[in-house]
C-alpha cells in the first residue's frame, strides 16, 4: 500500500460502513461488467489485465466481507455483549 500508486489516507470521520445491500448491488455491478466485458469484440489486452484484476479484486473483498458478516451473524455475539432468550411451550392455546 506505502509504495503503490494510487493509495491515499482517507480520515475515518469520512467514511461509513456499507450496508449489505449495497454490498450485493455493488458485486451484482462487477459481475454484469466483467460478463460485458469478456463479451466485448473491442478489448485492450493490457487494459483488460489492469481493469479485470482492479475489479476482481474489489469483488473479492466484497464477497468475503458478506461472508464475515454471515458467520458474524450466524455465530457470533452482539457488539454489546447481550444475549438473547428465547422460550417457547410445547402446549398449544386454542
């Protein structure tokens, strides 16, 4: 990241996390562009190379976030340390 170009700091105050919705939207966008692009009759080769591996790169970064936030989900406990308890009675009410 030091001694890439391209990369700046970004203070935190400016930043918000992405909600999982926008998270899919955004990998639905990637997929349909890489699909257009691969499909494409008038392709750069070097360009190709830099785009495809800038965008599958994002697209990775996104599916693996979705997919903490998943087991997160699944597994792991509130931010807040609460636990939830659930009751329920075999009984039936009529």
């Amino acid at each position: 990241m030091f001694l890439a170009d391209g990369h700046f700091f970004v203070d935190r105050r400016y930043l918000k996390e992405p909600t999982i919705s926008y998270l899919l939207i955004r990998y639905k966008e990637i997929m349909s562009e890489i699909f257009d692009h691969v499909h494409s009759k008038e392709r750069d080769p070097e360009l190709d190379y830099e785009h495809m591996f800038s965008i599958l790169a994002e697209a990775h970064q996104i599916y693996t976030e979705l997919e903490r936030r998943n087991l997160v989900g699944r597994y792991g406990k509130t931010h807040k340390g609460k636990t939830i308890y659930l009751a329920h009675s075999s009984r039936l009410f009529a």
